[in-house]
C-alpha cells in the first residue's frame, strides 16, 4: 500500500510528455481508455478463475493437475489478446497515448511470461515421476511456487504504474484561462461510459477510494475510477 501512495502523488505531476505540440485526438484517447479497461477486465477474469482452483492436497491429484494447466494455458491466451488490444496504440501520433500503450504492453508481455513459468511449474508437479515420489519433492515445488507468486505480484504491481500514466492521457493537456489542466478529454457521455465499464468490471468497491485487502489490479481500476469521478470537468461543461 505503501508503494500506492507514491504512485498516487504522481496524480499531480506534470509529466515531460505534457510540453507542448500538436493537438492530440481526443476520439482516440477515449477508445485508448477504453481499451485499457477492457485489457483490465481480461486480467479480472483470470483473477476470478484462479480463485476457483482446486486448493493444494486435493484427493484428484489428476483432475486438479488437468485444471491447473487448462487455466494457464486460456489465463496466456487472454493476456496476448489483451496486450494486442493495446499495440496498435504504439504507433498513435498522440506521443502520450504511444508511449503509455508500449509500458502497458511491456507489463501483459511480462505476465504472458509469467503465465507459462505458472504453465511449467503445474507440468513439472503434475508429472508422474513427482505425483508418485511427491514428499521427496515437495520443499523445491513450495519454494518455486513461492518465487513464481512473488514475482507474479510484483509484475501485477506495475499496473498501478501503467493506471497512473493512463490518467495524465485522460486529462487535457492545454491549461484553461487560470493555467490549471482542470478539463478531461472526455465528455460527459464518454465519462460516464468510462465510470460504468469498470463498476461492471471490479464493483462497487472502487468508488470508495483504495480500501485494505485491495489487489494491485483493483488498486489500478481504483486509480481511474478516482481520477474520472474527481474535480476535473467533462469538455462540454
């Protein structure tokens, strides 16, 4: 949580990327915001489906295995199709948009990664030699499992890094009559459209601020929703 705050006080910074240039298209910052969220959505998904795995020590040794793997195998699928959602942002002339779209890609590349060590690991527990011989080892698969979970955390980590760059795109970047960036580039409609995706997404929770037990991927989804339901104005007020 701690690393959150820090993330937070980057709300109010002005990032280089900021400093004048040509007007960017606001259509297209509003579907690259979308589009994020939507990416979020396919990682909420794979949240979900690995609550419900069956637990360590199940009595169908086999069938558990079989599941875990199936899991990994469509959880990458999703990731890949996320992180193509998000390339084609790469190339925007929107220099914000294309450079926070390539960190968000570099983060799902990682988590593709990630999920085929998760892939690996559940092959090599599952294998007929462990099945039969598991006590002699069980200590090397818990320690692998451990360091696979540390670093999947901190990968999903660095999501609040890329929500809080897709923020800076959410905001208009040339300043109003008092020299304050107090507009968004959305609408009202497009606003309240980006409000009611990630409530569908992730709950009421979010509407409540950063709340204790909170994953980096809520914590992320959190992060827009404030941003979206704060002080700045929709372009048509």
């Amino acid at each position: 949580m701690k690393r959150l705050i820090v993330f937070l006080g980057l709300l109010s910074w002005a990032p280089a990327l900021c400093a004048a240039g040509p007007v960017p298209s606001y259509d297209e910052r509003f579907a690259f915001a979308k589009d994020y969220i939507l990416a979020l959505s396919d990682l909420k998904g794979i949240e979900t489906a690995a609550a419900a795995l069956p637990k360590n020590g199940g009595k169908d040794v086999v069938g558990d295995g079989i599941q875990r793997m199936a899991f990994a195998k469509k959880a990458k699928s999703d990731i890949l199709s996320a992180k193509c959602l998000m390339e084609k942002y790469i190339t925007s002339k929107d220099e914000m948009v294309a450079t926070t779209a390539a960190q968000i890609v570099s983060v799902y590349e990682l988590l593709a990664g990630n999920m085929d060590e998760r892939l690996k690991l559940f092959e090599d527990l599952y294998s007929p030699e462990v099945v039969k011989n598991f006590d002699d080892y069980q200590v090397v698969f818990m320690k692998r499992q451990s360091d696979l979970e540390a670093k999947t955390e901190e990968i999903y980590y660095m999501l609040t890094s890329c929500s809080v760059m897709v923020t800076h795109v959410m905001i208009k970047p040339e300043a109003d009559k008092e020299g304050k960036k107090s507009y968004l580039v959305f609408n009202s409609v497009q606003r309240s459209e980006l409000k009611l995706d990630l409530l569908n997404i992730f709950g009421n929770r979010i509407t409540e601020g950063f709340q204790e037990g909170f994953s980096y991927l809520d914590s992320a989804a959190a992060i827009l929703y404030q941003v979206l339901s704060g002080p700045h104005k929709s372009l048509n007020e």
